[in-house]
C-alpha cells in the first residue's frame, strides 16, 4: 500500500466516525492515531487537499 492510498484510507475512516457524530479525541482512540493528525484529516473537505509533494532534505557535506 503506498503512503496516498493509505492516507485516503485514514481520511475516509476519519469522515465517517465524523458523520456518525464520534468526537475528535474519540476517534484518534479508536483509530490509533494521534489527535493532530485526527485535526488535519477533519477539517479538510477532500481527501485530495492531503496530498503534498514530497520533500527532500538537502544532503550536507561530509567534513
């Protein structure tokens, strides 16, 4: 599974506790995730809205 399929996963397991009227903390509990992370997928209308590009870390020199 890659990292997009399962975060649309974990949005729609997210929105539809919403929609059966499951609080914030209450969800992060039962999905075992983290309430931050229950906050992001929340308050976004699309699963969509979640993707980003990935970021690289700029390689330092070895002295």
């Amino acid at each position: 599974m890659t990292r997009e399929q399962s975060t649309i996963e974990r949005w729609h397991a997210i929105h539809d506790l919403l929609d059966h009227g499951v609080g914030l903390l209450d969800r992060a509990r039962r999905l075992g995730l983290g309430l931050n992370t229950v906050k992001r997928h929340a308050r976004v209308p699309e699963p969509d809205r979640l993707r980003r590009p990935p970021q690289y870390r700029a390689v330092w020199p070895i002295p």
